[in-house]
C-alpha cells in the first residue's frame, strides 16, 4: 500500500493531467511539479521525418538537392530552465501543423539536434547569440543560409512566409490559418460556430468534409472556443480530435493542448492575417522589424490579444512560473490579471462604451475581488497577488468611483494582509526577502494610503519598510538583490540595477523620505546599465550578466516607467518619449509582448500596454 504522501501525489498528478488549466490545493511548498506530456500527446512533431544527425543530414541533402532545416530546442550551457516545455510549445505548434509540415518535408531536409559543444562554437549558436528556440538552414556542404531564434510567438502566416522564402518559392497564402483546407473554410470553422448552440450547423458541415479535413475543422473549432473563453467546448472538441483521428498530426497536438504544454493554450500560438511588414526577418526572431506597426495598431492588436486570453472566471492563467513551487501559481495568475486588466482599464479611458472591453473588465474585475482565487498559504509568489492589486484596484478606484463599493474594502483588506506577511525587520518577500519587493510592499501601501482607506499600523509598517530598504542601498546608490540584516553593509553594483535602482528610489520618493534620491538620476542609472538588461530578455531564467533573467525585463522597464512619470520634470518627457519608442520596438510579429516565456505573453503584453499608458499620461 502506498505511504499517504505518496498517493496525495499520484492523485494530484492524475488530476492536473486530466485539466488544461488545473488549480492547485492550498499548501506551501517549493515543490515544482513539472508534468510530462503523455503518450498521445509526445507523438508531436513525428510526422517529420527527422535525421538526429547532422552528418546524415548533410549526406540526405546533398542525395535529395535539398537544404537542412535544422530545429534547435536548445543549446549547450543555455540560461534556460524550462527547456522540455519550451520543446513541446515548438512540437505541438509548427511541427504539428498540416501546412508547415508539407513546406519542410517537401523543400527541407529536416534535422532535430541539440548541438554538442563542437557543433556551438562551430555555427556561432551558443547563449546570447542564439536564444533557443530557433532554427538554422544549411546547404548540403554544411554552410549556413539561413537562421532564426528568439522564437515566442508561434503564427503559422510567419512560419509559412519564413520557409517559403528559405526554399526560394513565391509568396503562398496569407490567412495565417495551420490547416490545409480551403482557407475560406478554415476561417468558417474557426469563427462561425460560437458555442454549443451552433453544434447542429458545425455537424453539418463537417459531414461534408474529408476525414483529414475533419480533423482540421475540429482543430480550428476547438482554437476559436478557447479564444472565446469556452475552455470546455474547446477541451470537448480536442478529446474528439485526439481520439477519433489518432493518426493525423493534429491529434497530437490536441492532446498536448488538453494537458497544458500547447501553444494555444500557453498564450504563444495565434492565427490570422499577417501584413507583410510583420513577417519581414527582423533580426531578433518573432520581434517584429521596427515600423511594422504603429502604436494605436498595437493598442489595437495587443488588446484583442488580451481579450482572447482572458478566461470564463475573468482571470488570465496562460503563465507557467513556478520558481517559488506549483503551489504559488494560483497567486502567479492574479497578479498577472491585475496587470492584463490594468492594461484593458486604461485603454477603456480612450476606447469609451467598448462593449468588449466593458464585458471584459466586469469579469476581471469580479476575479480580482474575490479572495478565494489566491492560495494564501503560499508564501512565495502571495505578494504579487496582494501589490499588482492594490496598484490596478486604486486606479480602478480613480477611473471608476461607482464601483467604489466593492473596491475600498478590497484595498483595505490587502493592506491589512499586506502588514501580515511584512517581515519581522520591515521587509517583504516574495521566494525570498529582497529590496525591489520591499520597494513594491511601500509603493502599494501608498496606492491605499492615497485613496485614503484607513489601514491600523499602516503608517508604521511604512517606515519599518523604508528602514528596510535603505539598509539595502549602497553609497554609490545601488540596491541588493537580497535583504540585508541589521548592522551589515549594502554590496551591489550600479550595472544589476535597471529596475531596483528607480524603483526603490520611487518607494523613498513617495513616502517623502529625507533620505531619497533624486528620480532623474535614478532614471539616468537606469538608462546608463540597459545593455546589460536587453540581452537576458527571452531567458527564461537567471543570466551570468548581474543575474538578469527574462522574468526583469518587463518588471524592469515598468518600474523605470513610473519612475520616469512620478519625476514630473520638463526633461522627463523626453525620455518618456524615448521609452515609448523602445517600447514600440520591442512588439511581436502579432503585436503583443513578451520577455520570459514562462511568465507568458499575456504578462508581458499587459506589462507593455501599461508602460505605454503612462507614457501617454505625461
């Protein structure tokens, strides 16, 4: 008989297995349960008929008078973590789609193959110069033609636009659609049967078709009722495809959207049309080349993005971050909804009566409010639940005072948690105690304090909190990247503070501490050490470059954004303008946003949209 521990496991596991956006029990653990795609779903990617060899490749290239299209999931001594699930997202996605799989197979010779340490050097594919995943095309001599990497956002119109190009063919279709069908019918079925009222006509329909075209139809059905928020329809219309079209591709991949390693399921897999300046190589993989899209294009795209992400509760749970254990995920996605329904908020102010958006925001907001959502015995990841809250619930309070009363007592009672969990020596802590969540801790108590809700201790807990952070602040100005005890001297250099550096002195400048520094300066630090930020933007993880990883990018540039805004001075517009523009930059081909794919791209989006906004607020 199994010991109680063990089978408390064995039945979670089933149970997450069995959902493609499970929840967790309460508990409090760093325990990372990381669960591997089942037998259905690893068939994905095996209709390729891959070499695993780069020498037999080249030897099949050359007997075939065919380039190499060699897939790369990875790279040796990469920064990644999550290498298996970054795989299966590029498996289930386009090596599982019909069309991409007739462009490789007919006009590549395909190759999967982590390249050993050798094969690195010797094709300049080591970290920093190739963010895996990605590609290179070589000819049947070994030479590259072709490479692409930094890949995060997965649309089938880029894939198709790339390999056409790659083989020297003519530019084909541009409905960005996976399927082989008639793309006109492959638009029907993905839009034109909403819920299980329209059954009857898709039944219809698919009665008409091919058996290979019926697996496409249920494909492209089940991907436009989980855009719609119908995650059972959707998981319905998987089931019957993996189950009743065991064979075809797309099964495949329909059981690894069913167990949450899919592309549509994680936030990176989008369809649709694709100008033709989005699929221009941009030199950085999926980012798209600059001037692609204006910034109300990208208001416009990244908030349908947003709105096709959200789900039927109101929450947006494409993130998979799991660093402080599974266990903090419940809380991982509401804060990632406070940021996504910040970003939806503020564009409600220009956008007035969007049924849409209006629709959207009563969801979000009901989501955000209701405190059983949150995994309170977890205390890991629990304080960004609690600060993104306060930050979107009182701008929520600003915009919109009629909903007042469901929003004061909720800043209240996350003020009263907030001093809860505040450390014994004025810290906050998210997986461990730290001065940039500390910062946060404050900047939220402010948010409260400003909307004046009356916390009991609340100004106290402030300044055991300031006390805290300054503790972690170096002469020269630097913040630690860990708590420092009582008595101890701060150590950190200027280079690893893009983000703690303007945000711990925003914290101090909004509590009007004596001791704060100037935000111009804190800002100009900020803009002086970027470089050493930019290129750990796609890792998933910690870098060798001052222990920036991917999860800083966008938390990063944010905070130097509200730095930049609380400044209030005449120069600031400038550089707010020059954030502005980078951030512009730095959209996908689809026109969202995204820095760790482990976060996810409705974080980053929402993190982008956010910035924007207050670029626009100066």
């Amino acid at each position: 008989m199994l010991p109680m521990r063990k089978l408390f496991v064995l039945v979670l596991l089933v149970a997450l297995s069995c959902s493609p956006l499970f929840s967790l029990p309460a508990q409090n653990s760093g325990k990372r349960i990381r669960l591997k795609p089942s037998p259905a779903a690893a068939r994905c990617g095996s209709t390729l008929k891959w070499e695993t060899d780069l020498d037999a490749a080249l030897v099949r290239a050359e007997a075939e008078e065919l380039p190499v299209f060699w897939y790369l999931p990875t790279v040796r001594g990469s920064f990644m973590d999550r290498k298996a699930e970054i795989d299966y997202v590029q498996l289930a996605g386009p090596f599982s789609w019909p069309r991409t799989i007739a462009l490789i197979q007919d006009n590549f010779v395909p190759l999967r193959l982590v390249p050993s340490r050798d094969l690195c050097k010797r094709f300049d594919v080591e970290r920093y110069t190739f963010v895996e995943p990605g590609f290179l095309v070589l000819d049947a001599e070994g030479k590259e033609l072709f490479r692409e990497s930094e890949i995060t956002t997965l649309h089938p119109g880029w894939y198709a636009s790339r390999l056409r190009s790659m083989a020297g063919l003519k530019p084909g279709r541009t409905d960005g659609l996976p399927t082989m069908m008639n793309p006109d019918m492959g638009q029907k079925f993905l839009f034109d049967f909403p819920g299980i009222a329209s059954n009857e006509g898709f039944r219809a329909a698919l009665a008409k078709l091919a058996s290979n075209e019926q697996a496409e139809a249920l494909h492209l059905r089940a991907a436009g009722a989980f855009w719609a928020a119908d995650e059972d329809l959707a998981r319905t219309l998987w089931t019957e495809l993996r189950d009743g079209f065991p064979d075809h591709p797309l099964a495949a991949k329909a059981a690894m959207e069913i167990e949450s390693h899919g592309g549509i399921v994680r936030g990176q897999e989008v369809y649709g049309e694709l100008d033709a300046a989005a699929t221009k190589p941009s030199g950085h993989g999926t980012r798209v080349d600059e001037g692609a899209y204006t910034e109300e294009q990208l208001w416009q795209r990244g908030v349908d993005y947003l709105l096709s992400m959200q789900r039927m509760d109101g929450g947006w749970k494409d993130s998979i971050y799991d660093f402080g254990g599974t266990d903090g995920l419940p809380n991982v996605q509401v804060a990632v909804s406070a940021i996504c329904a910040r970003a939806l908020l503020e564009r409600a102010t220009v956008k007035k009566d969007d049924p849409r958006l209006e629709a959207a925001l009563l969801r979000a907001l009901r989501y955000l409010l209701d405190e059983s959502n949150l995994n309170t015995n977890d205390t890991d990841e629990l304080i960004w639940a609690y600060t993104y809250r306060a930050q979107t619930l009182a701008r929520w309070l600003d915009l919109r005072p009629q909903d007042a009363e469901g929003l004061r007592p909720s800043l209240q009672l996350i003020g009263e948690r907030l001093l809860e969990v505040q450390r014994d020596d004025g810290s906050w802590a998210h997986e461990y105690s730290n001065p940039f969540v500390t910062a946060e801790g404050l900047i939220a108590l402010d948010c409260i304090r400003d909307r004046h809700i009356e916390v009991a201790g609340l100004e106290r807990a402030a300044r055991r909190g300031i006390t805290a952070l300054l503790r972690c602040r170096t002469d020269e100005g630097a913040y630690t990247y860990g708590n420092v005890r009582a008595g101890r001297k701060a150590r950190a250099s200027m280079e690893g503070g893009v983000g703690r550096i303007p945000l711990g002195e925003l914290a101090l400048n909004l509590w009007d501490v004596k001791e704060a520094r100037s935000l111009e300066e804190a800002v100009a630090a900020s803009l002086e050490h970027e470089k050493h930020l930019l290129p750990a933007q796609k890792y998933d993880d910690h870098t060798r470059t001052f222990a920036y990883g991917g999860f800083f990018f966008w938390y990063d540039l944010h905070a130097r954004t509200e730095a930049m805004l609380a400044a209030n001075k005449r120069r600031m517009k400038v550089a707010l303008g020059v954030q502005r523009e980078q951030i512009i930059h730095l959209a996908e081909i689809d026109g969202a946003f995204i820095d760790s794919h482990e976060i996810g791209r409705c974080y980053g989006t929402g993190m982008a949209l956010w910035c924007l906004a207050l670029c626009r607020d100066k």
